[in-house]
C-alpha cells in the first residue's frame, strides 16, 4: 500500500448520470453536504444517517438524497442497483463501536470496493488514535493508498464542532485512495512505523 503526502488532484467536471459525487455516513442533519449540494446543482450527493431529522427540509435539493438508512445497508443497495460514487465520507465514527466490532472497518472497505469508481477516496473524520491505527492497518491490507492524517482547520458537522469547540480536541482527517496504480506492502517496517506515529499524533 502506498503512503502518501502532498495534495490530491480531485475528479474533474461532473459525475456521469447515476454516479454520486460523494456519499456521507454520520451526515448528521446534513449541514455541510447540504452546501456542498447547494453550491454544486450539477453533481449528486447522498446524506446518510439513522439518526437524521428534518429529511423533509431536504426534500427541496433535487441533486440530494437524504435517507435513515444504516451505511451498510445503504451500500448493500448501492451495489444491488450498480451505483457507484467517486467519494465516500464517514463522520466521526465511534471508537467504542470499532472496539467491539459493531462497527466492522474491513467489511466496510470490502464493500467500499463494489460502489468506488477507481481512484475514488475515502475520507474519514475521527478524534481518536485507536481509530486511526485500526483504519489505516486495515486499509493497507485491503489494497487502499492512506494519505497522513491532518487536523481539520474547521468543523463540517455538528458532532465535529462539538468535539473541537466544547471538548477542545482535535478531529483528524484520513484519506484512503482506491486502486492507485502504485502500492506499498502494508505490512512493512516502514507502514508499521508510520501507522503507530499518525495514531500517537492523533491521541495527543
């Protein structure tokens, strides 16, 4: 699996009829996606949570699909009707449900590769370095590309502003990248490395 630094080029235009910009998991009330949609009428995005309320106010972005399914129903019908998407992004996941494999990060990935175009990414905000060591570890092994962490400047949901605003703690952003056409072991002494020093930098 490769690590990777620097930025990357996104996709160009507008995704094909049928293809989502970007997928959000734990959108909350779809705050930030909702803007993303707003500002962009010509690309589709889909606003995922079970805990969603107001769906009704969403109802009048037609290039938004906003939906209380769990994320792994929802790419279970992704793949059934062939939809794919260029992004995924999943918010601030919660460590005690990766703890306890309620929430299971190598299916996710697994499934993830069904509803990606290739080069698509993976973008995943968490505040916890047990989060970041598990993710990365396992994205490795499943054939993704991980960009370092970076800490986000400005929060895009209501739990990420919670947790920078009122608890004082930094949330991080993981990259994870499908299919790149280079890629590095993840099992290496320098990935290994790598991992335990972006999951120390994320748990200080």
């Amino acid at each position: 699996m490769v690590l990777r630094k620097g930025k990357f080029k996104p996709f160009a235009g507008n995704p094909k009829k049928g293809v989502f910009q970007t997928v959000e998991f734990g959108a909350g009330d779809a705050e930030h996606i909702s803007n993303r949609a707003w500002k962009s009428p010509k690309r589709k995005y889909a606003a995922v949570d079970p805990r969603m309320t107001y769906i009704e106010d969403l109802m009048a972005y037609k290039n938004l699909e906003a939906t209380k399914q769990s994320m792994e129903g929802y790419i279970d019908a992704m793949k059934r009707s062939g939809t794919k998407t260029r992004h995924i992004a999943i918010r601030m996941p919660n460590p005690k449900d990766i703890r306890s494999n309620d929430f299971s990060i190598r299916s996710l990935l697994k499934e993830a590769k069904h509803v990606l175009l290739p080069n698509g990414k993976i973008f995943v905000t968490t505040e916890s370095g047990y989060v970041v060591h598990r993710l990365v570890r396992t994205a490795m092994e499943e054939g993704f590309s991980v960009r370092e962490p970076a800490a986000l400047a400005q929060p895009k949901t209501r739990v990420e502003r919670m947790m920078m605003d009122l608890r004082k703690k930094p949330v991080y952003r993981i990259e994870l990248t499908y299919k790149l056409k280079t890629a590095m072991p993840g099992n290496t002494k320098e990935a290994k490395e790598k991992r335990k020093h972006w999951a120390e930098k994320v748990s200080q």
